[in-house]
C-alpha cells in the first residue's frame, strides 16, 4: 500500500507499542476520535480491527478505510507511561 494524504509511513498500534516499549515506556492507552473528541478504548479493540483490515485486499482495506466509523477508528491517539 501507498501512503494516503502526507503520511509517509502509517503505522498499526503494535508498531507504535514497540517503538514506545523500546523507549522505555510500559502502560498505554489507546483513543479513537475525531475533532477534538476522544474516548479511551481497549487496545485490543483496535488491533483487532488493524489485523482484520490488514487481511483484506488492498482495495476494500481502502474502502473500508474511508467509512466514517473506521476513520475515527483508525484516527487514532496513543498515551504512554513510563514506569
């Protein structure tokens, strides 16, 4: 897949963890939202979602993608906490 809009990678929330857990960062919190708007989900919720998506074909993956419900699903903000 290509980058959408400016994006240059997109990255899944098991990437981000990852990267974060290399950071020395242990607790996260996984938002989705949009327009200033935010609520607190299970991370599971949304690697779920990502692993489904990711075993689709490029062309509904991207379909999907654009719904309303999946952009904010997708849209999503990490909290992380060192400890």
């Amino acid at each position: 897949d290509e980058p959408r809009g400016f994006h240059l990678r997109e990255y899944t929330l098991g990437e981000i963890r990852e990267v974060f857990r290399a950071a020395g960062f242990t607790r996260f919190h996984a938002y989705i939202g949009a327009r200033g708007w935010f609520l607190r989900v299970p991370a599971f919720i949304v690697r779920a979602t990502e692993i489904a998506l990711l075993a689709m074909p490029a062309p509904v993956r991207r379909k999907l993608a654009d719904l309303r419900a999946f952009r904010a699903l997708l849209g999503l903000r990490v909290a992380a906490i060192r400890g």
